[in-house]
C-alpha cells in the first residue's frame, strides 16, 4: 500500500516509520524541512504522569486574570478572528474536573506503551540522546500542590508511582531548589529526551527503509474522486497514495479544509531557551511559572508559554524574558539570562485537549493524527502503532477511541 504523510514533525516521522516497518510504501511531505517547529521547540519530557489535557479546573478563571499581563504563562493575543473565539468558547466548557479526568486517563493509557516503543527504537538502530531520571513537580504554593494531589491516583492506577514529597524531602531530593519550594511530586519513570536528535534519527531510519521525504513542499491541492483521495499537490509535483495521514500539526486545522474538512485544530505557541548546563539535576517543573527546566546534554533547556492567536513562530521578547526570570522563584541561585537564543514553535491546540486520530469524516481513504498538543514525544509512538493499524488493517484500537476526529 502506498501512503501519503503530510507533515515531517515527531507525529509524521513515527508514522511513516512504522508504517514503513510494517511494509507500506511511504512518502512523507512537509512544507519545509522536516522535524521543525513544535517538533523541536519543547521541553523534551516523555510523561505519560503528567498528560493532563490544557483545558482544566480552575484555567477559565485563571487566564481572566492573565489577559492583561503579556509577560503571563497563558495569553490569548486580543483578536477580531471569530473562529479564536469559537476555540476559547469551546476550551472553556472542557475546563472542569469530570473532563479532565476522562483526558488524562485516555491520554495515560494511550501512551502506556512509549517506553518501550522508545527502547525499540534504539533497538532498531537509532540514535538519539534519552534520559530516565524520572521527573519532578515543584509548588510554591501549598494549596496548588493540594489541588494536583486530588489527580495522583490516576499515575498510580498505571503503576506510574509518584512520590509525594514534603518541604524537607523535596530539598534532600533537589538541593537546588531553595526554600520558597513547599513541596512536590516525583515521577520516578519519566524520560526526557533531545527532542531534535530523535527526529534526526527518525529521518534517517525512515530514508533506510525506503521512506520518500519531501520538504520544502506545501500542499497545494488535493485531489479527490468522491470520497477518495487520490492524490495531493505539493513541491509542484502531484503525490498519488491508497492512503493519506494528515499529521501538519497546527497547521492541521487549514489544511484540512483542502480534504473537505473543517478539523478544530489552531496554535497554541511555546518557547524553548537552551542555557549552559545550569544546576538542576533531573528535569523540574516549576508549576506556578508553567516553566519546563530540562538538563541535556552539556546544556540546560528552559521551555513553557502557552500563547493562542496567531499561526506564526514569532518570538515574543516579554514573554522569553519571563521564562528566563521564572527559576529565580525556585532555585537557591538563579541570574536571568539573556534571551536572544529564544525560539517558538507551534502546538497544535484542540479545544477539549486531546489529539485528534483516526479517520477524516466523509473520506474512505484520508485519516489524521494531530492535535497532541504539548504531549507529542510522549503520545507519538503509540499514536502512530494505532494509526498504523488502522490505515493497512483497518484495525480500530481501544486506545483510540476517545480521540475519534468525529467526537467534536
């Protein structure tokens, strides 16, 4: 069978791979370059314990107060767009306990087979820089800790195991933090990852196994005889397929009307900082600033924001500037750093939170896999096992379910 995967980031790259691996005829398109934008731009974190969906208790009220501040962690840019409001207006009714609930435990058990997928990977020859010093939750404020510990017997129904710890154990813990920290959550079987070292390793096992990659190509046209795709236009070259996977991440959402869709996909942007080596030991999240601290290879990466508006990777300097002061809260030590390193990337953003997989409504052939959000390293590979089972077999996973296209 032949396919088409039209976007090149982690999503696309781990579908075209296995469904290479599994005997497809692959060809993979992008816009640009592949393995860019969101797909590198991120904290780097594999937590399936901390794959709660964006729309939660409490956000409403929490970005009201936010609005006015565009230093804040959420931001939605002032706009006339009526669509935008359509998004926030929907976001808004996911943003209780009940839904929240339901995403995170659909989201844990679709990403309860990452780790090993990952340890497969490199199995399979690819070489990519990955950590497994667990990860862990840092508080400021004792009622907010409280409040997270009300969703802990989620992780702990899947084995994940947290560990609560107090204003004295968090120290023993990380000695870096200072004492503002009143507490945290350790997640002893989180990764993190180079989130650009794996897409390159991606790239480059998919090219072994005879994966077609072709960049700097956005699609043009599509296509269609009925309901059934049989080709997309892009890189003025025509791209026939059996099959097509719409994984675009936020770009989804327009380039889904090309198939005759109307996806709910839009942008939510974030920033990454890359720092020398700074004095963290494991990845930390200082939970009140929404501030990712990541240790890599020879460097420390700062990753958080969460800004709706706007299709474009454009830095804000306010807001990477707030980044950058954010572990001064936290840490024993901390000199904010200059900021002209800063880079954005586009989440792709659904209105309840959840990725979007499974078959395009209305077409025999097309199906999608987007809308993942801030938890693409963590739900890629085994997004793309189920969306590889249900493209060559037609096989619907269990797993899948609550992320139907159609539910919406």
């Amino acid at each position: 069978m032949r396919v088409a995967v039209i976007g090149g980031g982690v999503i696309g790259l781990t579908s075209a791979y296995h469904l290479a691996r599994e005997g497809a005829e692959v060809t993979v398109v992008d816009a640009r370059a592949v393995g860019r934008g969101a797909s590198e731009v991120n904290a780097g974190w594999v937590c399936p314990a901390e794959s709660g969906p964006v729309p939660a208790p409490g956000m409403v009220g929490q970005a009201l107060r936010w609005m006015l501040r565009r230093d804040s962690p959420l931001y939605v840019r002032p706009s006339l767009d009526p669509s935008l409001l359509r998004f926030m207006l929907a976001m808004a009714r996911h943003c209780n306990r009940a839904d929240y609930r339901a995403g995170m435990e659909a989201m844990v058990r679709l990403s309860a087979g990452t780790m090993d997928l990952l340890d497969a990977y490199r199995d399979d020859g690819m070489d990519f820089e990955m950590h497994a010093d667990g990860l862990l939750m840092a508080f400021l404020d004792e009622e907010r800790l409280s409040s997270h510990l009300r969703d802990l017997d989620i992780a702990e129904a899947a084995g994940l195991e947290p560990v609560v710890l107090d204003r004295a154990t968090i120290h023993e813990h990380e000695p870096a933090l200072g004492e503002s920290v009143v507490g945290g959550v350790y997640y002893p079987h989180e990764r993190h990852l180079d989130p650009a070292s794996l897409t390159r390793a991606l790239q480059q096992r998919c090219l072994e196994l005879g994966v077609e990659i072709v960049t700097d190509a956005p699609i043009e046209q599509v296509d269609r005889e009925g309901q059934h795709v049989t080709a997309v236009h892009g890189g003025h070259r025509r791209i026939p397929a059996d099959a097509f996977l719409l994984a675009a991440g936020a770009w989804s959402g327009p380039l889904s009307a090309a198939f005759g869709a109307n996806l709910p996909i839009r942008p939510g942007t974030g920033y990454s900082l890359d720092l020398p080596a700074g004095p963290l030991g494991q990845p930390t999240y200082l939970t009140e600033a929404k501030v990712a601290a990541t240790p890599l290879e020879g460097r420390l990466r700062l990753a958080g924001t969460m800004e709706f508006g706007r299709l474009e990777e454009r830095v804000d300097p306010v807001r990477a500037r707030a980044i950058a002061r954010a572990p001064a809260a936290y840490l024993r030590e901390w000199t904010p750093p200059a900021t002209a390193g800063a880079e954005a990337g586009l989440r792709p953003m659904s209105p309840d939170g959840l990725p979007l997989i499974g078959p395009l409504e209305g077409l025999e052939n097309a199906f999608v896999s987007s809308g993942h959000g801030m938890l693409g390293l963590t739900l890629a590979p085994s997004s793309a096992v189920g969306i590889t089972g249900l493209i060559l077999r037609g096989e619907r996973a269990a797993t899948l379910a609550p992320f139907d296209p159609a539910r919406s």
